[in-house]
C-alpha cells in the first residue's frame, strides 16, 4: 500500500496553500507536444489544469491507487492517462518532450540510488531536447527548528512534524480526531545533489528558480525549482 492511501479523502486540506506552482508547470506544458508526464501525479492537482487548459494529453504516474482513483473520478472527459506505477521505473511508449514532478514529490525517493533511477527514467523517457522540470524545498535549520515537533489542524484533520536529523528526513504524521492514519515521509535534497542527479543521468541544467515566478535562485530562496534538458 502507498503511504499516501490512507490520505487520499483529506490531500487536499494540506496542498491547498500551494497553487502557485500550478501556472508554472501549466506554462511548460503550453511549450511542449502531448503527451506530458507527470510523476507522482496523485490526484491531478497539476495534470488536471495542465489539460484543462492546454487541451493536452497527460500520463500520469503515482503508486497510490486510492489517490489515482480520487484523479480520475475529478478528471471526468479531460484526456488524461492515469497509471499505477513507480517513478522509479516508468516508462512511456514514445519520447516525450516534458517530464513533471511536482510538489516536492522527489522528496519521497528516500536514498540516492532511489532518486538516479527516478532520474535515468525520466531521462529515458525525454526526446533530446525535451525537459524534465521539478522542485523540492530548500532545508532551512531555521524553519526546521521552529516546525519540530508541532502540530498542525485543519478541519477536523491534524499533522505533527518531526525531522530526524540523522537520516536527513521530515516525518509528517497524519490523521483525524482521534486517529492516526500514518506517516508520510520526505527526505530532503541539496542543491548539489540535484545537480549531481541531472548530471549523472545525462541531463543538463537549463535554469534553476528560487520560485515559480522565475525569481533568480538565491541564499533567501527556500524553494528549487529546476529545469533540465536532454541534449
């Protein structure tokens, strides 16, 4: 079972606040042929505006089927291909010329070994030329400190954050009332790992954003926003 199965009713309670990533990723979209790939796809928070507004088609990949289920019921006649599947080893019948991952989703490949082939597949999966675009928090000592150990509410619904800092991880425990439903975990990347990810599969930097405004990356950015190219 996929951690994010037991969330699949209340994801959007806690995705809500980030919407200005969406515009972004539509906007890639607007520049490249169909099909897009989006990897840990969920729900479509992202794929289902992608469509909606370009009119292209998208494949969608996430490993929970609860959240693939919320998607496609959302989607209603939108073409969007919604595939059970690992981001670590997708694959797509053609090249394509953009690959997504939104939502700091790359922050669940746990090790370094998991995040290259999440990388190798997306490079396989690109035509040269094509684009594989995402974006995962900066760590912040500052933030860490100030989130350890809180809990958050929402509705009826609740998180606590822990970060262990030995394994280099957030634990987001989750539930409603009073149960507890599981744990999601993140585990973060710097930016030179990123950038030794694109190199060793074979991508290229293209830009680097602190935001999805496109605002240069700096020391107060708290986001990486990347785009890669396929040579």
């Amino acid at each position: 079972m996929s951690q994010y199965d037991p969330f699949a009713a209340d994801y959007d309670l806690w995705s809500a606040e980030m919407t200005e990533d969406v515009p972004f990723y539509v906007d890639l979209a607007r520049d490249a042929s169909e099909p897009i790939v989006e990897l840990a796809v969920g729900a479509g928070r992202v794929a289902i505006p992608i469509a909606r507004e370009t009119g292209k088609r998208v494949i969608g990949i996430d490993r929970s089927p609860a959240m693939l289920a919320v998607g496609r019921e959302r989607a209603g006649g939108l073409p969007i291909d919604f595939r059970e599947g690992d981001f670590r080893n997708f694959q797509v019948e053609e090249p394509v010329e953009l690959v997504i991952c939104p939502f700091r989703a790359l922050m669940h490949a746990p090790t370094w070994g998991d995040r290259r082939r999440v990388f190798e597949a997306a490079a396989a999966a690109l035509r040269p030329g094509g684009r594989f675009a995402f974006n995962v928090f900066v760590f912040s000592p500052f933030v860490a400190a100030h989130n350890h150990d809180t809990l958050e509410r929402l509705d009826g619904a609740w998180q606590r954050i822990r970060h262990v800092p030995a394994d280099n991880r957030i634990d987001l425990e989750r539930g409603r009332d009073d149960e507890t439903h599981g744990v999601i975990s993140l585990s973060w990347l710097t930016k030179s790992e990123c950038e030794g990810l694109i190199d060793v599969s074979g991508l290229e930097v293209e830009a680097l954003y602190g935001w999805f405004d496109r605002r240069p990356f700096d020391e107060e950015a708290l986001e990486l926003v990347y785009l890669a190219r396929k040579p």
